[in-house]
C-alpha cells in the first residue's frame, strides 16, 4: 500500500504472493514497473522506499528477515511504499 497515496498510487493488485527469499531491491523494480503499467506513472526503483512498520528497509534485505525483524505476527506482512525523500 502507499503510505501518501497523493504521492503515489495504490496498485490494483495489492496483495503479492512471494518467496521469503526475496528482497526489498526486487520488490522496488515490481512496484516501479507495476507503476508505469497501471498509472503510466515513471518511478525508478531507487527513488522508492519500503517500509514494514514505517520503518524503511534496506535493498538487500530478504522478506524472512524482515518479517523476524520487524514483523513477528501471524497476519500476512505488511508491506507499504513511498518515494524517498530528497
């Protein structure tokens, strides 16, 4: 979900189903082409931001880590995005 949905809009699709080897450097290239298809909206990976909890994650991160990290819930993590500020 985008945190400022001014900013940024929401994908049609909001839920991902992923491997928990995944990393947050892979979700941001999905969101920016999603972006571009759905909203015809340019964002370039680097200037988007994840956030679990409002706190930003780092690109190499894997979703495992961030959900022993930062999550450790039984609901589906929550992820939410923003661009980055300057």
């Amino acid at each position: 979900f985008p945190c400022d949905p001014n900013k940024l809009p929401r994908l049609q699709k909001p839920y991902l189903r992923s491997s928990i080897e995944a990393n947050v450097k892979q979700y941001k290239n999905y969101l920016s082409g999603k972006l571009l298809a759905e909203h015809q909206q340019t964002v370039a990976a680097a200037d988007i931001e994840i956030l679990c909890k409002m706190k930003p994650l780092k690109n190499e991160s894997t979703l495992a880590a961030v959900w022993k990290e930062h999550w450790n819930e039984s609901e589906d993590l929550e992820l939410y995005y923003q661009l980055k500020e300057s």
